[in-house]
C-alpha cells in the first residue's frame, strides 16, 4: 500500500497534517504577513481601491468555500448567500454585544488586547452557526439528486431572508446598523489564506477523495463504500461555514445589514464565480473573483451613462455563453501551479502530490 | 364562514394560476428531466405582453370577454415563441452534456430574461389594464362575500386550459408523441418520433400555459414588473413537486394545495412568512414523500 501511494502520490488518510511541515510552514507565513502588511496597504493606498481589495478577499472566500460544493463534490447549491447571511448576523451580533459588554471592555483593556480581537470570536460563532444551517438543510436535500438540491437551497435562502425581515431583534426588514467597522486587511486575507488552505487539504486528504467520487459518479461510489450523502453533508457545512465566515467581514466591512443584500442575486454572483473560474480549481476560483469583483466596479461607470443595472445582464449572458462554449471555465479543474513549468512545480508541491482534481 | 369561503375562493384563483405555471414545469421536466428555471420569465414575459396588446389595440375601449380573449392569445402566442427560441438556443446544444450544465443554463437564461426585461420594459412596476374585464352591472357579494369577475374568468379560463391540455397529452398524435419521449428519449428516436420537435412543441405548450397564467395574474394583481416571475415560478415548482413532478395531474392538485395553504397562512396566522411557506412545504415534501403525492418513486438506474 505505502509503495503504492508513494507512485501514485495519493495522499494520506489525514485532513490538516498531511501537508508536509514545510508547505503548511510556508502557508502559516503567507498568513503572518497579511497581518505584517496589513496597515502598509490601509495606509498606502486610496480607501476606494481599499475597498475593492476587501471586496475581492471576501468574494474568494465565498467562491473557494461555494467552490468545494459546487465543483469538487458536484451538488449544484444557489444558496450561499443564505448561509453568508447567517454568518453575517450572528457575528455582527456577538461583536455588538460583546463590544457593550463591560466585564468583556475591561478584561480587554487590562490585558492589552486589540480592540479588533472580537471579530475572530464574532467570525468563527458566524461560521458555526452557518455550518449547523447547513447541516440542517444538507440533511434532508442532499439525499436527492441535483435539480432538487438547487431548488431547496435557494429556498432556504429565501427562507433565511424572510426569517431575518420578521425578526425585530436584528433589525427587521430596516437592518442592523452600527456594526463595529473591524475588517481590516489582515483578518480578510487570513481569512482568504486559511480558506484556501483548508480546502486544498480538504480537497487532498482521503475525505476529499470520496467527494470527487460523489462528483464523478455517485452510485459508483456508494457501490465503493462511500457514504454519499455523509459526504455530501460534510462538504456543505464547511461550505457554508466558510461562507458565514465571509459573511461575518462584510458585515464589518459594510457597517449595515439589511436582508436585501443577500437576495438569490447574491448567491448568483458567487455561483458565476465557481463556473466562469473552472468547477473544481480552487485557483481558477481565486481568478474568477478578484476578476469578477474588478469587472463589477467598471462596470459601474457604465451603470451611471444608462441608469440601469447592466450589470446582471452581462453575468447572465457570460454565464450562458461559458455553458454552451467553455462549460469547464478557465481552468476546468486544473490549478494555477499546473501552468508553472515542471521544475518549479516538483519544488512547490515539495513532495506531495501536483495535480488538483482527478481528471 | 364568510370570512372562511372568501379565503377558498382567494386560493382557488391564485391556485389556478400556480397551476398553469406549474403544468409548463412538469411537462418539461417529464420530456428533459429539465428544471426550466426560465420558465417564470416566460410567465412574465407573457403578462407583459398581454399589457402590450391591450394597450396597443386599445382593447380598454372595448371591454369584455373577447378582447380578453385576443389578449390572452397574443400572450401565449409570445411565450410560446419565447420558450421555443430558449430550447433552441440554449437548451438543445447543451442535450448531451452533463445535467449541471444545463441547470446553470437554465439559471443564465432566467436571469438573463430578469435583467433585460429591465433593460426593455423599465425596472418600475406598471400597472395591467384590469379595466378590460368590467362587466356592466355585475355585482356579485353575498354578505361579506365578495367574488371578484377577475377571479371567477381567471379560474374559469384556468380549468378550460387544463383540460384543453389534458386532451392534447391523453388524446392526440403529439400527446402519444410526448408521452413516449418522457418515457424513453432514445427509444422513442428509434421509433420514429422527431424527439427534438416533440421537445421543442412540449416547451411551447408549457410556455403557453405559463404567458396565459401571466394575463390572468395581470387581472387580479395588476402591478407587473420585469422580476415578477420569480417567486410564482418558483412557487410553481414547489408544487410541481408537491403533485409529484412530471405528473400533469398532480402539478393541478399540487398548485391548488399550495394556493390554499398560503391563503389559509396569511389570513389566519403570520402574512409576513407568505414566501417562505412554499420552500418550507418543499423541503418537508422532500423529506417524506420525495415522489410527490401522485408520483410514483422511480429507483434510480445506472
């Protein structure tokens, strides 16, 4: 067996360690040094570009997270603004009362943390509590097939939006205003490391290998011992949440939630991101939002010559136009390093194995 | 009770237009096991033009059941094209490749249909000529009871529609012809039907369905806009699956089931969930029963 892996470059059965010591060093510095670099950029550069770049962080985070649904297990889900809009309120609420907290202002201010320390609390609560929705609505809808699947999680962000408008406690249909403003450089783009990071290993270790079985053929797998819909159910909570995890920076980001932000077009967005950078790459997903997010801006200029939103139009039609030309995307389920020439590409995958997803 | 009976009637008409809606959804999923996410734009689309024809032919100044009529033909006749054109561009290519790729299609196209109908017919709400249907005295309140003409013509027209359908599928040349193909696609090629016209007249006939219910939502509730067909599209899906989809009588039970259960929610307990019940009711349908009430549960082959 171990001589067999050693020539295929399977990977071990392990999730986050078996990366060798030098890669998961390595991502570990990428992120230290979004924190390093973190004032320099807020500094540096104009707050509309700073804007874009915050936006462009979050909208990777969601497009890896969709990305590990939508493309490495095959379920095709257009609801991840629902779990983003969990995540979004249950953090700006936990950083709300924990920053009117007294015990909670005093035992920061004698011990010298940061004020900015609540968001990490407020993010990983968001992600949990969007993880469970997940796994609440993955439960019953992932024992179907696709079309359903897509249907019910729509649905479920329908649900989520209507529940958010009904309930005075976040505001109601008018919002949740004054959320502290704490997404800064730093905790966004470690945030977009630690994604990619954990669903590249995800991805790598033996329980990404039974989601590519479910992708490719799912009786197949099952007839393999995979247990499909466990596997399924496990890929769409930590879909989703990471996806609250993005949710919790754009609401610090934004300052104001209001359940209209996290419409069906929302989810589209995300979904346009996943298929246009290749279903199945996590690079390609990376591509595609920091594209996508660019495009969104410049295409603003062009909103205000026309007074209307042209911008669903273009998406829509490029979506359409990838399907019945290029329905692998930019890098189908390549990744970026696949492009690098072999030499540096032996040195980066330091030993383990190359190549994204199977082919 | 007087309160009670208003409800069933609110729900039979609002009922009656899911299940036009509804029909297009199953007809198509039976012949591509296609989820037509277009298929509320093409509800739009048909409540639009309806709009247009009134308009344009003055048919206001002549109120009545024929121009009604004339307008509801218009419509159908335009959705029917619509939903033609939508198969052979979008659809028909994509046949053979994965079933992924032809949902996210149908996605593309019904946002497409969204944001251009914004582009084309403006983003405001307009408002749908209801005044076509006055009926010179007509009165017709018992107590509290108000039945509205707009509801009675749209239940009327609504069931002359459904049973005109279901003489096509059950009783005609194409009707066999369709049944065969959403029985087996490649065994009926062999028998000698023209699966792809069969396909493309499937969609037009839903999408007939779909433009006659986009009049008939315009005489009860008369703001239309280019992103009304969302939620009733999708609303419609839900029963689709609720009768069991790809069961033409099950899409009617499902509509009339989900109309009454909305009606009944908002009259009597929170109006303000009004949206999320059909979603509710779809994911526990799919949790107990993921065949519907009239489907039958098919064990998936390899």
């Amino acid at each position: 067996m171990e001589a067999v892996r050693r020539q295929t470059r399977m990977p071990k059965h392990r999730f986050l360690f078996s990366a060798s010591t030098y890669q998961t060093l390595s991502w570990g510095l990428v992120l230290l040094a979004a924190f390093v670099v973190s004032p320099w950029i807020e500094q540096g550069i104009n707050p509309y570009w700073f804007t874009i770049v915050i936006y462009c962080g979050i909208n990777i985070i969601l497009a890896v997270s969709l990305n590990l649904v939508n493309g490495f297990t095959g379920q095709f889900s257009i609801g991840h603004a629902g779990f983003m809009a969990v995540g979004a309120y249950v953090a700006a609420v936990v950083t709300m009362a924990l920053g009117a907290n007294p015990a909670w202002n005093e035992f920061v201010a004698s011990n010298g943390i940061s004020e900015s320390a609540v968001l990490p609390i407020g993010l990983c609560l968001g992600g949990i509590a969007a993880a469970g929705a997940g796994y609440m609505v993955g439960m019953p809808s992932l024992r179907l097939r696709g079309d359903y699947l897509a249907i019910v999680t729509l649905g479920f962000g329908e649900i989520i939006r209507v529940i958010m408008m009904n309930t005075e406690a976040v505001g109601g249909a008018s919002g949740l205003n004054n959320i502290p403003f704490l997404s800064n450089f730093g905790w966004v783009y470690s945030s977009v490391v630690l994604t990619v990071f954990c669903v590249w290993r995800m991805v790598h270790s033996s329980h990404g290998r039974t989601l590519l079985a479910v992708r490719e053929d799912e009786i197949a797998g099952e007839a393999m011992g995979v247990n499909t819909t466990q596997a399924k159910v496990r890929a769409f909570a930590m879909g989703a949440f990471f996806a609250g995890v993005a949710g919790g920076l754009y609401a610090h980001q934004l300052r104001i939630l209001t359940p209209q932000t996290f419409d069906f077009n929302r989810s589209f967005e995300v979904v346009i991101m996943v298929v246009l950078g290749g279903m199945g790459s996590i690079s390609g997903s990376v591509v595609a939002a920091v594209l996508l997010t660019v495009l969104r801006e410049a295409l603003r200029v062009v909103q205000t010559w026309y007074e209307i939103d042209i911008r669903m139009v273009i998406y829509s039609l490029v979506l359409i136009i990838l399907m019945l030309t290029r329905p692998n995307g930019l890098f189908g389920s390549r990744e970026i390093t696949d492009f690098f020439p072999a030499s540096l590409r032996r040195k980066l995958a330091g030993g383990a194995e190359a190549r994204g997803g199977v082919k | 009770m007087d309160q009670f009976l208003q409800h069933v009637i609110n729900a039979l008409s609002l009922g009656s237009i899911y299940a036009l809606i509804a029909l297009g959804y199953t007809m198509v999923f039976g012949v591509l096991q296609l989820i037509n996410f277009a298929h509320g734009e093409i509800y739009m689309l048909g409540a639009f033009t309806g709009m247009y024809t009134i308009r344009w032919l003055r048919l206001e100044e002549h109120p009545g059941i024929g121009s009604l009529i004339i307008a509801l033909i218009a419509a159908m006749a335009a959705s029917a094209t619509a939903g033609f054109i939508i198969e052979r561009l979008a659809y028909r290519p994509l046949r053979k490749s994965p079933r992924i790729n032809l949902l996210i299609t149908a996605v593309g196209v019904s946002l497409f249909l969204q944001y251009s109908g914004q582009l084309v017919f403006g983003s405001d709400p307009q408002f749908f000529p209801t005044g076509i249907l006055e009926i010179e005295g007509y009165n017709w309140s018992y107590g509290d009871l108000v039945i509205e003409p707009m509801q009675i013509v749209a239940l009327v027209l609504a069931l002359i529609l459904m049973f005109v359908l279901q003489y096509i599928i059950f009783r005609t040349r194409l009707g066999r012809a369709m049944r065969a193909v959403s029985f087996n696609h490649d065994f009926a090629s062999l028998m000698g039907i023209p699966t792809n016209q069969i396909i493309s007249a499937t969609f037009m006939l839903g999408s007939a369905l779909a433009g006659a219910a986009g009049v008939l939502v315009g005489l009860i509730y008369p703001k239309i806009d280019p992103l009304m067909g969302t939620m009733p599209g999708l609303k419609a899906f839900v029963a689709a699956v609720l009768g069991g989809i790809g069961n033409v009588t099950g899409a009617v039970l499902g509509a009339f089931t989900l109309g009454l259960a909305e009606e009944f929610l908002v009259g009597y307990w929170v109006p303000t969930y009004r949206d999320a019940l059909a979603f509710g009711i779809l994911i526990l349908i799919l949790l107990f029963k993921p065949s519907g009430l009239l489907g039958v549960h098919r064990a998936e082959k390899v």
